[in-house]
C-alpha cells in the first residue's frame, strides 16, 4: 500500500481527492488513472483538487480473481452473481482484512475530503470504516464494467452505499436509474486513454497510415530488435487479452499456427502479457511471420496496434476497449469474454458496430481468411468493417469530453446537501 505523508492542511479551498484502485483485472486501475488524467487537465495546479493516489497492497482479491477466471470461469459467472446477496457481501469483507486494514489506516491517518474508487470490494471497506469512525466524507463508487455491473458498487447494505456512482456506459446509467438512484447523485463518464495510444491514433489519421506503419514498426525494432523479420506488406493478426487473458485465444491460435494458408499469408503478432507459461509454449513455434511478445510496455503495445489489420480477443476489459479504438484497431473480433463482469460488452461492441463475437473456432478461422484476403468479405464482416474508424473516434472524442466533465461532478458531490445512512438530509 501506497500511503502519502499526512499533509497539513493548506488552502481549505483546495479539496483532497482519493483516488483509489487495486490490482485486480477488468482495469480497475486504469480508470484510476484515467481519474487522475482529468483531474489533472482540468485542473494542473490543484487549485481545485489534491489528488491522493492510493494503490492497494493486496493481492488476494487479484489472486482469487484470477484463478476463477483461469480454471474456473463458469463458478467465476456464478460469484457475480450471488455478489447481490447480502451474505455473499459479508464474506467477501470478512476474507479481506488486508482491505479493511489499509481503509482503517488510510481515514486515521488521512484528511480525505472525497473517497472515489473504481473498485467495489475497496468501496466497501471504505465505507464500513467511514461509519464506524463517523465520517461525513462523501464516497463514489466508479463502475468501468459495461450493462448491470455486479450488486458490490451499489450493495444491498443501505449502510456500505456509496454517495453517487460514476458510470461509464449508459445501461449502467439506465440500471441505476431503475435502482432509484437520484440524478444528481449519477455521472456518465468518459476514458481517457494513456499517452502512448492516443499519439498512435493520431499519427496513423495525420501521417498517412503505411508513412505511419513504418516508423512504428522501426520503433518495435528499437526496442525488440526481433521484429526486424516483420513484413509491412502483409496484413497483420494481433492475439491478446489484456495482461493475462491472452492464452484464452489459444484453440484458435494453435489452428492459425499449423494453417499453412494463413500462416504465409499474414504476420501473426501474440501478446501473451503476464503469462510466462504461455509465452514459453509458444516461443519454439516462433519463425518466419510470427512474432510472441510477454508483457510490454504501453509504448509498444500501442504501437503493435497500430501496425496490426485485426485483434484476435481472449478478453475485452473496458481499458481495453477503448484503447483499441483510439488507434483505431478493428473490427474487434472477440472470441472469448470473462464470464460476468465482460458478458455485457459482447452487445455493446455488436450494437456499435464495433466488433463479432465468434466464439466457434471454425468460424473464427473462417473470419480470419476473409481479414486477410483468402476469402471474400461476409455481409457481418463488411458490417463490422465498414465506417469502422469513423465510428470509433466519433465514440473515442465523446468519451474524451464527459471524461473532463469529472471534477464539475465532483464539485457537484462535495458541495451538495446528501442523504445520511439513516436517510435524512445532512448538510455535504
């Protein structure tokens, strides 16, 4: 855990703003930092807001998340589920004393004048401690899933709600809407996406996309003198799935891999992430056309991006998501979701027109012969295809601007009457 040093108290117009987070996929991070991204832009003096960046220690929740998603994603659906279960609540607080710990230290310690977190389990910790040491800090829950998100950013227990919620999509704003959740109390948000990939997105729109390729992949080189074999000529497969997720594309990949067709005809890039096993299994098949990666940084991710025709998708993270659009990569081509918390953005991308959910191996092969040019394009595919970069910075510049209109919200939350735990109004 990352704590600050206890601050006196400076200018009391000056707000400190928590902005907390922890490492446990779906990019609860990430929507941190794209918090402080705002903050920061609207705001680069901190005349407004004093951000308080807080990283929790815990490894846990990650370690429990990970290995529901990897070995046991039907029970992984099946937690989401009873999340909406007050005693499924209680136990998930009760194995997580390293969370209450670091809540517990943190309002001791801390002037806090606003907690914001992105993920649920933290939001609760913060709020039992908050009433047990009579706090009137404000709480708002940030949800970076997509649809109904699980019951934990809005629990059942009156008494471990948040004060508003920040929603990135808008049937979440619609979901909350139906839980009776005033308006005021409400945001619709945006992402912005890290430095790296908004420089790609720009440079492949200004420059020209085949100037654009080649730099970027003299950039892959600088760094992975390896990729000097990749051929900017041929059209390009990008299998990932966030940091861990990737090896989820393997029924399809190890198909691409012995496909003697495919394999000639396109470059085959893997980002396998995390994952040290997976990348092992796969770096002995590593020869002409096929480039495997581990984790890298979002400098060469990006760029990768930018140099590939279609993401072959073992997972969809909203991060993820939306960094792809803002290069501009796609259609998205999703083969496999996180059960869940990932099981609404299968519609969100089919009714944008962003991306097919193949999850059939042979139609995924299928589809991949049409995006490199062995087969003719199917009506989905061409659906999918056509006016795709238009759409996705059309949605990339609306999500920019309600990204910045963050801290107006912010002011709204901290300096508006709310409702107690007991329901009366209480001065904010």
């Amino acid at each position: 855990m990352l704590l600050p040093p206890r601050l006196e108290p400076g200018n009391p117009i000056t707000r400190r703003i928590l902005l907390g987070s922890l490492n446990a996929g779906a990019g609860h991070n990430a929507l941190r930092d794209s918090f402080a991204a705002a903050l920061a832009r609207v705001d680069p003096e901190q005349q407004r807001f004093q951000q308080v960046v807080w990283n929790s220690a815990d490894r846990v929740v990650d370690w429990f998340y990970s290995t529901c998603v990897r070995f046991l994603p039907r029970f992984q659906g099946t937690v989401f589920e009873l999340s909406s279960q007050p005693w499924a609540v209680r136990t998930a607080m009760m194995l997580s004393p390293q969370l209450l710990a670091e809540a517990s230290a943190l309002l001791r310690s801390q002037r806090i004048d606003l907690l914001l977190t992105t993920h649920p389990l933290q939001g609760l910790m913060l709020a039992r401690v908050r009433r047990a040491l009579g706090l009137s800090v404000p709480l708002v829950m940030a949800v970076p899933d997509y649809g109904v998100p699980a019951s934990g950013y809005y629990p059942p227990l009156a008494e471990l709600r948040p004060d508003a919620l920040v929603v990135m999509e808008e049937g979440t704003l619609e979901h909350y809407r139906t839980l009776g959740v005033p308006e005021d109390r409400l945001h619709l948000s945006g992402f912005l996406t890290r430095e790296s990939f908004t420089r790609v997105g720009a440079r492949l729109r200004t420059e020209g996309r085949e100037t654009a390729r080649a730099a970027l992949r003299a950039e892959v080189v600088a760094a992975h003198p390896e990729f000097a074999s990749f051929q900017l000529h041929r059209p390009t497969l990008l299998f990932m799935g966030g940091s861990a997720w990737t090896y989820k594309t393997w029924p399809v990949l190890d198909r691409v891999l012995a496909d003697p067709g495919l394999r000639e005809a396109a470059n085959v890039v893997i980002v396998a992430g995390r994952d040290r096993a997976f990348e092992a299994r796969l770096r002995p098949r590593v020869r002409d056309g096929v480039h495997v990666f581990g984790f890298v940084t979002p400098d060469v991710l990006a760029t990768l991006m930018g140099l590939a025709d279609a993401p072959v998708l073992g997972s969809l993270a909203p991060a993820t998501l939306q960094e792809l659009l803002e290069v501009g990569l796609g259609p998205l081509l999703l083969f496999h979701f996180i059960p869940g918390s990932e099981r609404p953005h299968v519609g969100y991308i089919e009714s944008q027109r962003l991306g097919l959910y193949i999850p059939r191996i042979e139609e995924m092969l299928e589809c991949l012969r049409e995006v490199v040019g062995l087969r003719p394009t199917s009506e989905a595919l061409a659906r999918a295809r056509d006016g795709f970069r238009e759409r996705a910075r059309l949605l990339r510049t609306r999500g920019a601007e309600r990204a910045l209109q963050l801290p107006r919200f912010l002011d709204q939350v901290l300096g508006a009457p709310r409702t107690t735990h007991g329901g009366e109004r209480a001065v904010g």
